[in-house]
C-alpha cells in the first residue's frame, strides 16, 4: 500500500500518528505518554512521547548549542550514573529480535534503539542524524537500528511502544528502558508558500542536536530547537 493511499486510512482515526504499513512513515505525535518496560516487558520507568514540557534549567541552552565533535557530550542530570561500560569507538549498528537481549538489554551503560521501515520518508534524515549521534556519545551510548518491516521483529520493543508509526526510538541504560518517542520530533522548516526554510544537513544538525540533548536528559519530550 502506498504512503498517500495509507495515510487517507488512517485519517478517520482518533490518534493523529501519521503511520502506513506499506513504507513505514510517523508523524511528530502531538501527546504521548507511556510507561516503558525492558524488553517489552511490564514495570520500568515512565517514558517521555510528544508534546510540550517545561525546560529544565539550562536545557534550552544546550539545544541551542553549537555541534561538537567530541566524546564528552552527555551530562547526566541525576549525578550518580557510573560511566556506561560501552566500546570507546562509535556504535551504529543493526540489531534483530534474536541478538536485542545480549546486545541492548543485557549491555552496561547506554544503547538508544531506533526503529524504522527502509521505505520511510523520515528515516534517511534520521539516520544521518543518529550516526552524527554515535559519534557525539561514543564511550557512552550505543546507536542500533531495528527494521521493523517484519512486525516479529518489533515484539522487542518496551512496553507502550507499537511498530507504527515510525521511526521510533527507545533509549536504555543497563537494561532498563528510560524514554521512548514514536514518530519524528519535528519537522523540516517550511515556508508560509511551503518552501523549505533549511537544507538536508541544516534539518540532521536539529536533529542530531535534540537527539543528544534528549539522551542527556532521558527526556524524549523535548522542543525542537532554533536554528542557528
């Protein structure tokens, strides 16, 4: 089924999510609110979806912040998280249903799970934001990709996540599932004539800059940032 086609389906829903089985397309939610499990599993912490929250102290600052190239990025808020247990290098890698346990659930220290069908508009800026990402967090987080256009393959994701819409992303720390966000952020900037107001790489710095500020604050709730 088509993108265009699927989306008319899904008009008449009550849950404006924006998804399509055929490519696989999400939508930024406008209110989200689950609470996360490891594994799929019950219990865990509750989890952050879309929508608008007030900013903690600073945090607007840092969206808004320049990229760095550096390993030293994420500050977490609590103040009592060891350094993760992670490879010094990059991670962004594909994982499966089958190694999703060893790999994400089982793993010391950070792993952020996005999920995505191949055929969806917003993946391939996501993408490039997220391995910008990898390298942003390397020693700290570690980057997966989980296709889910085989809907066995999305049994793995937390609790209150669906496969659709997507991408979707989930983040862990030793296991336990702390955010999770289906459906894009945001947008690419357009004008009132639907120009666009940003290129490619203006829309993946955003990106990669509310990706990073929303693992350091285990909040996938946050606003899009301004852009510079």
């Amino acid at each position: 089924m088509r993108c265009g086609a699927c989306l008319l389906a899904m008009a008449g829903l009550a849950m404006s999510l924006g998804a399509c089985e055929g490519s696989g397309c999400g939508e930024p939610p406008k209110a989200q609110s689950a609470k996360s499990g490891a594994g799929g599993g019950g219990g865990g912490s509750p989890a952050s979806g879309g929508g608008e929250v007030a900013l903690g102290q600073n945090v607007q600052k840092v969206l808004n912040a320049p990229l760095r190239q550096e390993n030293s990025l994420v500050s977490w808020s609590s103040g009592t998280a060891t350094k993760p247990a992670t490879p010094a290098g990059p991670v962004f890698a594909d994982v499966n249903k089958a190694a999703y346990g060893p790999t994400v659930i089982k793993a010391v220290g950070g792993s952020l799970v996005a999920s995505y069908t191949p055929g969806c508009p917003g993946w391939k800026d996501l993408r490039a934001a997220l391995k910008g990402l990898s390298v942003d967090l390397a020693g700290k987080v570690a980057v997966y990709r989980l296709d889910v256009s085989d809907p066995d393959q999305a049994t793995v994701l937390p609790s209150g996540m669906t496969r659709l819409p997507v991408p979707a992303l989930a983040y862990y720390e030793s296991g336990q599932a702390l955010g999770q966000r289906q459906g894009l952020p945001f947008e690419r900037r357009l004008g009132r004539g639907g120009e666009p107001l940003e290129d490619s790489q203006q829309y993946q710095d955003r990106l990669r800059r509310w990706l990073r500020e929303a693992v350091a604050e285990r909040d996938f709730n946050l606003p899009e940032p301004r852009p510079q």
